[in-house]
C-alpha cells in the first residue's frame, strides 16, 4: 500500500529516502513511512519533547503482583527450581531458615578452601598480617593449534587503521546519531557522521581537536 506525501523534515536523512517510494514520485510506501513515524515518535518521547496525556494515570503494578497465599503454594517449587530446597523437601521456608541455608553454604565453602590452601600454589596468606593474595598466573605457552589459528585470522584479516575501524562501526551501527543536542532535535552540522568520527577518534586517542591530524589514502 502507498500513502500521500506528507512532510517529513522531523526524520533523519536517512529515513526520508527510505520512505520514499522510488516507482511513485511524491509517495511513501506505507510500512516504512509507519515505521519511521513511530521511531521519531519514541525518541521524541524518551527526550522528553512529546508526552501522552493521561500517562501519569497508568494502573499501580503493585496491584498486579500475587497475594501472599498464592505465592506460598507456588514457593516450594520455585525454591527448588532455583537450586535453593532439594525436591520433597517440606521443611517451612522463612528468613531464618534462609539465613542459615547462606551460612551453612559460606561455612562449607571456607572448609573446602582452607583444607585446599597446602596444595595451593597461586594462594599465598601473609604470615604477619593474615591478608590473602594470588600469585601472578604465568602462562604455558600457546598451543600449535592456537598459533595455526592466529596466524590464519592474521591471513584472513587485512589490516586497518583505527581511524578505519572507528569509521566502519559508526556506518553499521550508527552509534554516531547517539551524539547531538540533548533536547534531541538534529543537530546542525553539514556533515554530523564525519564529525562525530573524528571528534571520537581524536579524543579517544588524546590527539585533541586542534592537533593536526594525517589521513593516508588507505
């Protein structure tokens, strides 16, 4: 389906050619002219530029949540799924009992490392003030198959320039529209992606906006 023209200069550049219908002239096709208008519609809204009456009216969701019998039936079962009761396990469940369950499990977990610290060669306790510390891992070395697979990524991989790649993730994922003014108008520059790269790129290396900066054809 198609829709008459209407005015689209609160969309992006970006969105009034997409929406445009390219065997009409003057025309929309209906889906994405629907999608584009609630896409400004939720950004007008999270910026804060557009409310919706009565929204301050919506229902308690505290009224919506489970009375407390209704969730003691279902709590044995919910304990069990989450790991914290064994199955046919009746014993009443509060916070006491809660408690000790988390007590019992730290005591069993501090037994399990202290008989294991003899055998421990990365754990070192200071003998003078008790303070625990982990010894610095020292790899073994990489394996034959993680260097054959290194070297193939490497043949697989060109090499790019930072600026390359800082370029290329905001032309895919558009993270340069995140930028702007915060009342969430568009902003006012003739070339906001070029911009925004290069203001990234620059601050990101600490090169700063006013040292020159060298661009090689590739």
């Amino acid at each position: 389906m198609r829709t008459a023209a209407r005015s689209t200069s609160f969309a992006t550049l970006n969105w009034q050619k997409a929406v445009r219908d390219k065997n009409r002239p003057g025309a929309f096709v209906r889906k994405h002219f629907e999608a584009m208008v609630f896409a400004a519609l939720a950004e007008e809204l999270r910026t804060g530029d557009v409310k919706v009456a009565g929204s301050e009216e919506h229902a308690d969701w505290s009224q919506q949540l489970l009375p407390w019998d209704a969730v003691e039936e279902k709590l044995g079962d919910y304990l069990v799924e989450v790991g914290l009761a064994e199955p046919g396990d009746d014993t009443p469940y509060d916070a006491v009992s809660f408690r000790r369950q988390l007590e019992d499990k730290l005591t069993a977990a501090a037994t399990a490392a202290d008989a294991g610290y003899p055998d421990s060669e990365g754990l070192v306790i200071d003998s003078e003030t008790g303070i625990p510390s982990l010894k610095t891992h020292r790899a073994e070395g990489q394996r034959a198959s993680a260097k054959a697979l290194e070297q193939e990524i490497k043949a697989r991989m060109p090499e790019r320039s930072l600026l390359g790649v800082v370029s290329r993730t905001a032309y895919w994922v558009e993270w340069w529209r995140r930028f702007g003014p915060a009342s969430g108008t568009e902003p006012k520059l003739k070339d906001p992606f070029g911009r925004y790269v290069i203001t990234t790129f620059a601050k990101g290396t600490n090169l700063g906006p006013t040292r020159p900066l060298a661009i090689s054809p590739a």
